[in-house]
C-alpha cells in the first residue's frame, strides 16, 4: 500500500500512520499518487502521438505537394 496519498481535492495529505482510518472514512475521497502520476503520463504520451501523427501527416502533404509541383514543372518543359 502506498502511503504516499492524498484526498481528490489535494487539500489533505495522509501519513502512513493515518491511511488506514482515512481510507475507512473517506474511501470514495482518497487518489492513489501513483494513478495520478500514470494517468499523467498517459495522456502526455497521447499528446505526443497526436503530435507526431499531424506532423506525418504534415509530411506526407507537403511530399505531395512538391511532387505535384515537379510533375508541372516538366509538363511545362
């Protein structure tokens, strides 16, 4: 059990000693740290693969582009 943990508004923090009674009065109220830190890392890690995709994607537009402009470029030779 980790004892690092807080309640969901962050306003409580909760010793190793205290976590038992906490959690039986609270339950529904206590965030595992670890959760938050995955779910943070998670959506970060989503972010970034958005970011990578626009970025193919912003590639693979502009290839088009540029082999579009050559294949005018020699018709007009």
């Amino acid at each position: 059990m980790n004892p690092f943990l807080h309640t969901a508004n962050h306003t409580e923090i909760a010793n190793p000693w205290d976590f038992r009674k906490l959690q039986q009065e609270q339950p529904h109220r206590i965030v595992n740290v670890d959760q938050e830190i995955f779910l943070f890392t998670s959506l970060f890690c989503v972010l970034c693969l958005c970011c990578l995709l626009q970025l193919v994607i912003l590639a693979i537009i502009l290839i088009l582009k540029r082999r579009k402009k050559k294949a005018t470029d020699c018709d007009r030779t």
